[in-house]
C-alpha cells in the first residue's frame, strides 16, 4: 500500500448523485477514512456538451449533506486544460501519441483502431497513444487480476478529441498524479479505463495508484442505475437511511439501533471491510429499492 493513503471521488455533473454514485463516493470515502488518509473531490467537468447546469453543485451539496466531507477544496478539471495539453504535446514531441484525423464512420466497423494516422504526420486536432504489442495485466483490490494485450484487445486509443478537448482518459491520469492519488476506487463500469490509464501513467512517467473496483448497481433491466432515473432510491430517502442503505449494499451491517448520521458514520469507518464488498449486487434486492 502506497502511504500516506489518498483516494478521491471524481463524478461528472451529467446529473445528480444518484445511489450507483453514492456506492462509489461512500467506499472510496470509507477507504481513505480506514487508512487515516486523505479524501477529495474532483469534478469532471470537461464534456460540457454532456454537462447539465447546476449538477456539479448539487452533486457537492448532497455530499455535504450525507456527510461525506472533502479534506481540500473541491477540485475542477475545466481549471486544468493547460496540463492536459502538456501532457498530449508531451507525448506528441516523443512520438508517443499521434494526430488522427479518421472519422467515426470510417472506424465504425474496427473492433480497435486499425493504425490508419499512425504512421501519418497530420494536422487533425484528435490525438491517439500510440499502444505497444505486448501485455498488461491490471490487478484490483476486489476484482480478479485481467490480462489485456494492449494492440489487440485496446489498440491506439483517443487521448484529445476531435473537439479540440481532453479525452477522459488522458485527464483522469494527469490529475490523479497531481492530486497524489494513491489508490482509485471507482465503479466497475471503468474497469476497462485501467488498463488505458495504467499504460497512459507508463507513458507519462507518473506513478501508479492502486485500484479498486466496486459492482455496478443496475436497474431491474441490468441496466446501470442513470443519473436520470425517477425511481433512484435517494430521492425519498433522509441522509442516515441513505448511507445505511449504502452501507448494506456494499457488504457492510450496521446495527440498527444507530439512528444519528455521524455516529453510523463513525461505526461505517471503524468496521469497514473491503473483502465484504459483494462481487455483484443481488438484483432482487435492488429491486425491491424500486429501482
Ligand atoms: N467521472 C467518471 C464518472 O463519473 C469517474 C472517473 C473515475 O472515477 O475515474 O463516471
């Protein structure tokens, strides 16, 4: 284990926290709580096309009220384009990365990218990593260890978009070195994001956190829980009922006789338990969240 711990909750203000959300915000809280470490907050604001108005604020709020307290200012990754772009001309200088300049539709039937700029001296504004043949293997704290091989399985992937902006690999990697990450937990919905991020910091030349991915809360369809969804448990329910829910669906019991919010909280960091963590969440019990 890396120390000091520093773990971090990075939504994106597509919506508002919803409770697949809160798992992840709670058990990467509860590990940085466990370890004595630090625990921030970033937004991922870089996609406003996809960004909604006031999310990013009413994700920060709800998290105050379920009291799940940052210990550094809320951080926002639209401050941060200028590292990014050194990152990409970084990588861009010592060929590591190339401009592309292929279009969806020409790319629609490649199962990864057949290589098409890569050998091109473009002037596009999309840039890939260029990802060498050979393997990763990707271990995480509850999932069992994958194997990827890069070329096949990943192939050269978009690290700045076509609209001129960062892709979410390449800003998640710059801003988890700067912040000191020491261990990512997240949902497994990103476990396919390792990989690319593992490679991406070896490029780089920025350290490793650890990893951690927690099931993916999914509505009765096996759908993953959307941020829009009507029928999200946290709607209806008071902050302490909220967390204890959570607590339950990641693998944790606590008592039932603790009604106060800081006191189920201060139960929550002294007993909590990675390896309780379910490998799935039971969809009939999710279902009869009304999810
Ligand atoms: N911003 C991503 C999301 O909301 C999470 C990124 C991460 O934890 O690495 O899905």
């Amino acid at each position: 284990m890396h120390t000091p711990y520093r773990g971090r909750f990075a939504p994106s203000p597509t919506g508002d926290l919803h409770l697949g959300s809160l798992l992840s915000a709670v058990a990467s809280y509860l590990q940085a709580r466990r370890h004595n470490g630090q625990w921030l907050i970033r937004i991922e604001d870089i996609d406003p096309p996809r960004e909604i108005h006031g999310s990013a604020a009413g994700i920060v709020k709800d998290l105050q009220t379920l009291g799940l307290q940052a210990d550094e200012a809320v951080s926002y990754q639209s401050n941060n384009t200028a590292a990014y772009r050194q990152a990409v001309t970084h990588l861009l200088v010592s060929a590591k990365a190339f401009r592309c300049s292929c279009s969806r539709k020409q790319l629609k039937n490649a199962p990864v990218y057949p290589g098409n700029c890569r050998k091109l001296q473009l002037d596009a504004c999309a840039v890939r990593l260029k990802v060498a043949t050979r393997q990763l293997t990707v271990i995480d704290l509850l999932q069992t260890t994958r194997e990827y091989a890069l070329a096949e399985n990943i192939g050269d992937f978009i690290i700045w978009r076509a609209d001129d902006l960062p892709a979410y690999q390449l800003a998640v990697v710059v801003d988890d070195a700067a912040m000191g990450i020491t261990e990512v937990v997240r949902g497994c919905d990103l476990q396919d994001s390792t990989p690319r991020q593992l490679y991406l910091q070896e490029c780089l030349g920025l350290p490793q956190p650890d990893y951690l991915h927690i099931p993916l809360l999914t509505d009765k369809n096996g759908r993953k829980l959307s941020k829009r969804d009507n029928d999200d448990p946290l709607n209806r329910l008071q902050p302490q009922a909220a967390i204890r829910l959570a607590l339950q669906l990641l693998g944790q019991q606590p008592p039932l006789e603790i009604s106060d919010l800081d006191k189920l909280w201060d139960w929550a960091i002294a007993h909590w338990q990675v390896r309780n963590i379910p490998l799935q969440f039971p969809t009939s019990s999710i279902r009869g969240l009304g999810c």
